[in-house]
C-alpha cells in the first residue's frame, strides 16, 4: 500500500505542478493529518490568495466558519482517518 494524500477537489485533474500552492499535502501519519488539514487551509484555502477554482461562496463559508472555530480537532481528524481504513505503518 502506498502513502495516503490530501488534495483540493477543485485542483484534481491538473497537471502535478499547475495547481496553486498547497493543494496536494502527504501527511506522513493520522496524527499529522490534522496539521496538514490546518496547513492546508491556511495555504490554499483561505490564505490571501485562495484557490482561484473555489467558488466564492464557498470560501466565505468556510472563512466565516475558520472565524467562528468551527472543526473538529486532532482527535476528530485521527479518528476519521481510521474510520476510514486508514492506519500508520513503520
């Protein structure tokens, strides 16, 4: 099994290297997922200079939401991950 990546959907499709920055993020295991989250969307997301293929409202949405802490943590995000199939390997 290979390594486990986070992407933009909105980015997926383009060739490695045309996406802004920050689209695509490998977290090295389930604890890091919540920083790559984080990273994400303060890189791509909702950064000065969001991805330019989100539609607008949607990043309101989510910046009103960033604003008002709306998340669901470390533990949410680890847990998911497993929910998912997702496990660590050496």
């Amino acid at each position: 099994a290979g390594q486990v990546g986070i992407r933009c959907r909105h980015c997926r499709g383009l060739p490695l290297g045309s996406a802004q920055q920050g689209a695509m993020y490998f977290p090295s295991s389930l604890v890091s997922m919540y920083q790559t989250g984080q990273k994400m969307s303060n890189v791509h997301f909702f950064s000065d200079k969001p991805c330019h293929r989100i539609p607008k409202e949607i990043v309101s949405e989510g910046m009103a939401a960033s604003r008002a802490g709306v998340g669901g943590g470390k533990r949410y995000w680890e847990e998911a991950g497993a929910m998912l199939g997702l496990v660590d390997t050496d």
